[in-house]
C-alpha cells in the first residue's frame, strides 16, 4: 500500500514557498535560489493563479532572449496547474508526474494550498517504502517474526 501525501507532507514540513504574478522573475529566481527549491506557487489575492519553475525560467526568459529584471512572473508562469488532493497516494502521484511530464504538485485542501511535492519527494517516499519492506523481509528470512 502506498503512502499518502498528507504523511509525505508531515514528514517532509508543509512549508509553501509563493510569489506574486507581478513580481519580477529575477525576484522569483532569487527566492528560489534562496530557499533552493525549483518552483514557486503563484497566489494572487490568496488565491493559486499558476506555478513557476527553473524549467520556465530556462525556457522562457533565458532561451527567448527576455530580461529577467523586466519580465513578470505572470508573463511566464504555468496557469494551468495540476494540484493533487492530500488523500491522493505516492503511487497516484507519480503516475500524474510522469504523465503530466511535471516535477511539482501543488497539494490542495479546501480551494487551499498546503503544500508542495516535488518528483524528488516522491522518489525519497517510495525509497524509504522499499527500504521498510526489505528490513521486514530479512527480519522474517531471519526467524524473528
């Protein structure tokens, strides 16, 4: 059975890192850089508007030539967001990840965010799934069940 992302969330800390689709992307990079993560949330009036990442910024700004001190965030940002509900499965998620060919999910509860996942935080929950089910394996090879 697969963990849930509310358990993700506790034992990674809900922390949500967000911007201001008016802000400027080099505000947005900097804060990334800063917290060394790879997305923001974008929340307009406390409401999710989009989600911006390195990717973006690579794709967006860096190839095309643009100015990062004179391109908004809004200019560049995904607006349609992929969320996942806290109740939604490791498993579950990475299957969106994959498909979606996406590396954050924002996590929502209520029209809410509270919380981010990254591909990187699935990956360490379904390593450390693997890693309970082989010491539970040796534990039973070795009779001490």
């Amino acid at each position: 059975m697969s963990e849930t992302i509310a358990s993700v969330l506790n034992n990674k800390g809900a922390r949500i890192w967000s911007i201001d689709p008016e802000a400027t992307i080099l505000d947005a990079i900097a804060l990334m850089a800063e917290k060394a993560i790879g997305a923001l949330v974008v929340v307009s009036e406390g409401r999710l508007v989009g989600i911006i990442s390195e990717r973006d910024y690579a794709r967006k700004v860096i190839l095309q030539g643009r100015s990062s001190k004179d391109t908004h965030v809004r200019e560049i940002m995904t607006s349609s967001v992929i969320t996942v509900s806290p109740e939604k499965t490791v498993d579950e998620c990475m299957r969106i990840i994959t498909n979606n060919r996406v590396r954050h999910l924002p996590v929502m509860r209520g029209g809410e965010v509270i919380g981010v996942i990254s591909i990187g935080d699935l990956v360490r929950a379904i390593i450390a799934e693997q890693a309970a089910t082989i010491d539970h394996l040796h534990s039973y090879i070795a009779g001490k069940y």
